[in-house]
C-alpha cells in the first residue's frame, strides 16, 4: 500500500480534492433550491440531470482521450466543472441549473475516465489490487469531507459554491504536473444488452435498481435533509453516515462473499437495507434513527455494486470480463437517471411527502430481494470454490474502473489457482 502511495501520490490526492468538490457541490445545490423556493419535483430534475451527463461521459470521454489526449482533456473538463460551480448561485434559475448539472456530470465522468486510466498504467501486477483498493478508499474520504466543507460558507451566499470550484481548480494540479507518463488508452467495446441479460438476469436488474438506489441517495439525501428543516451541521452528518457506512461495510460483506453463493448474500443485503430504509420512512422525524438508517443503507447498497459485478463474473470467461463491465455501469446509469426524479415525485406533498425518499429505496432494494431469491430457483449455484475474488468497487466509477477491477479480480483468481 505505501509503495502506490508513494508512486500515485499526487493522481490519488487530485482525486481525492476533485471529489470533495463534487460532494460539496451536490449538498450545495439540494441546500440552496430550498433557500431559493425550487420544488422537491424541480430540484430531482435538477439531481437527474448529473447522471444524464454522467452516463454520457462515460460513453463520449474515451473518443475525446484518444483524439487529443489524456492532458487536454482532463485540463479542459475540469476547467468547466470550476467553471460552472460558480454559475450556480449567480443564475438560480431551474434550466440553467439542469444544463449545468448535466456539464458537471459529463465533465466529473470524462474526468474520472482520465484519473483512472492514469492510475492503472501507474500500477503493476503485483500492487493493481492495492492500488484499486485506496482510489476507493480516497472516492469515499473525499465524499465524506465535503460534508464537513458546508458549514464552512453560507449556503445562500457565494462562499461556499466558490470553496467548492477553488477545490476542483487545485485538484487537477498535482495530477498534471505529475511526473507520472501519459498512458496508452483504450477500452473494450461493450457487450450487447441482450447477451448479458442472458448471461446474467440477476446482474442486469440488480444493477439497474442500484442505479436507482444510489442516485437517490447522492443526489436527493440533501433535498430530503433540507424540506424536513435539518440544520446544517445535521445535514452534513447524514449524508456522511451513507458513505460511512459503505467506507465500513464494503470489505467484511466482500470477504463473507467469496465464502457463499452470492445469490442468497444479495438477497440478505438487500433486505436488511430495505428494512434499515423502512426504518427512516417510519422515524424521520428522530434524528439518531435517520442516522442509523443512513449507516445500514449507505453500508449495503455501495457493496451490492461490487457484489453484482462479482455474481456477474461468475458466469463469465476472463476474456469477456472486460465487455460485460461496460454493459454493466451503462444499465446502472439509466437506472441513476430514474432514480432522482421518481423520489422527488414521490416527496411532493400530494403523495409521501419526505418519507418517499425512503419509501422509494425501500421499495427498490425489497424488488432486488425477492428477484434474487428468485434467481435461486432457476439454475444451480456455481461451488464456492470456483466463483471468482470479490473487489472493492463504488457506483461513481466508469467502466475504465471498472475494466480496472476485472483484471484485479482475473489477477486473484489466476493466483489461486497457481498456488492450488
């Protein structure tokens, strides 16, 4: 581990700034439409618009990578993302906020898509798992202190909007005066929906309701803090809990995952974090119990990325791996599209009001449960002893990452089976 640190240092530090930034940023926004009198309805368009760039990004970055280069690219999309970070308190207006968030999401994906292309050249076989391992661990700390960044400025001001665009400015300068090479990028064409359906029914819906889940969570957690009045200190801490729970939670269900079929831990996963999101939808209005139900739901839906991806792998030859991945995070983005805006039509007052943020997780995760008790009807368990290595992935990473991961997880399995 020190020595990928002392290797990708500064590539892990202007990631770890980027993503205080875009934390901060999406708190910002579900704080500041309150102040400014936006609809729950009108701020989860808003919410949407991110994964509609998002997903974009992601398909649109790697074209972009390879016809002027990791450097251009990276220097250009985070320009935008400072950019557009200001323009948000001086234009409070709803359009203008949908098309910035649509930017920042296409900017943050392609930006992403560079960071990690960059950080795998920079790992070797003998430290790519470990290497995997800390970027997750740096997303999830950049994400957690941004929460602590709100109190800083007031949210009805400029301060804060412009903490959070000088963060993004820093970020991309310890990555581009790296002494780090600019690597060779390419990347697989994705697998075709229909074939991975066929492959693998349980790891298409599943990641297309975690797109849901997850989106909900990022982008309306704070929307849902601000219409039932928290103060800012307890909003920042119960968006945090999500994260936190998840920093906890990703490596002991991982190892629990390599030792039982995967089917039945999905299953558990998913029911103890839709009966957590009932939990919050029955006691909003008692501060610890969000908070509790915030640490159980954060702590299962991140790891259930992984474990779809890994349940998925299951069923695939390692030269397919690759192909599948892209298929994956394109399925689970347009389930992140979905998601803000059904929670935010389920908030409005003329049906759950702010316990449907909870409502509509709780729903998502019990559908999830039941399908993969389902799936366990339909074919046999593949033994334990032949499945593949569970690793450690969250929902904001592009298939570069997630390539990134196979060839981690490929990496173990040929391991094992040498030391068998």
């Amino acid at each position: 581990m020190l020595q990928v640190l002392s290797s990708a240092w500064a590539l892990l530090l202007g990631i770890c700034l980027l993503l205080v930034g875009n934390g901060l940023q999406g708190t910002l926004l579900g704080v500041r439409g309150e102040i400014e009198g936006f609809s729950t309805f009108e701020m989860s368009i808003v919410m949407s618009a991110y994964f509609i760039g998002f997903l974009g990004g992601s398909r649109m970055a790697p074209q972009l990578i390879r016809r002027v280069g990791h450097v251009r690219v990276f220097a250009a999309l985070a320009s935008f993302i400072s950019a557009v970070m200001i323009l948000y308190p001086a234009l409070p207006n709803m359009w203008v906020w949908i098309l910035g968030r649509v930017i920042i999401g296409f900017c943050f994906s392609g930006v992403y898509v560079t960071a990690e292309s960059w950080l795998n050249n920079a790992a070797d076989n003998s430290n790519r798992g470990k290497a995997l391992s800390l970027y997750m661990i740096v997303q999830m700390i950049g994400i957690i202190s941004a929460q602590g960044l709100i109190q800083i400025g007031d949210p009805g001001g400029y301060e804060a909007f412009i903490i959070a665009s000088i963060l993004v400015s820093i970020s991309f300068g310890p990555i581009l005066l790296s002494i780090s090479p600019t690597p060779a990028f390419d990347t697989t064409k994705p697998m075709t929906l229909r074939e991975l359906m066929k492959i693998s029914p349980l790891g298409c819906v599943g990641m297309f309701l975690l797109g849901g889940i997850f989106s909900a969570q990022f982008g309306m957690s704070a929307v849902y803090g601000a219409t039932i009045g928290l103060s800012l200190t307890n909003l920042s801490l119960f968006i945090a809990t999500f994260y936190i729970g998840a920093l906890f939670l990703q490596y002991p269900l991982g190892w629990i995952s390599d030792r039982m079929d995967r089917r039945f831990l999905i299953m558990g996963v998913a029911a103890v974090g839709g009966s957590a999101a009932v939990v919050g939808m029955m006691f909003g209005d008692q501060f610890s119990m969000l908070l509790v139900s915030a640490f159980v739901i954060g702590g299962m839906s991140n790891p259930l990325y992984s474990l779809l991806i890994a349940y998925t792998n299951d069923y695939l030859d390692h030269d397919d791996m690759a192909a599948a991945s892209g298929g994956l995070v394109f399925i689970n983005g347009l389930g992140a599209i979905a998601g803000p805006m059904i929670t935010g039509w389920l908030m409005g007052d003329a049906l759950l009001g702010p316990p449907g943020f909870f409502a509509f997780m709780a729903a998502l995760l019990a559908v999830m449960a039941v399908y993969a008790l389902y799936r366990t009807t339909q074919r046999a368990a593949i033994p334990v002893e032949e499945t593949g290595s569970f690793t450690v992935m969250t929902p904001t990473s592009t298939p570069v990452a997630v390539e990134f991961a196979q060839e981690v997880a490929i990496e173990a399995e040929l391991e094992e089976q040498e030391a068998q």
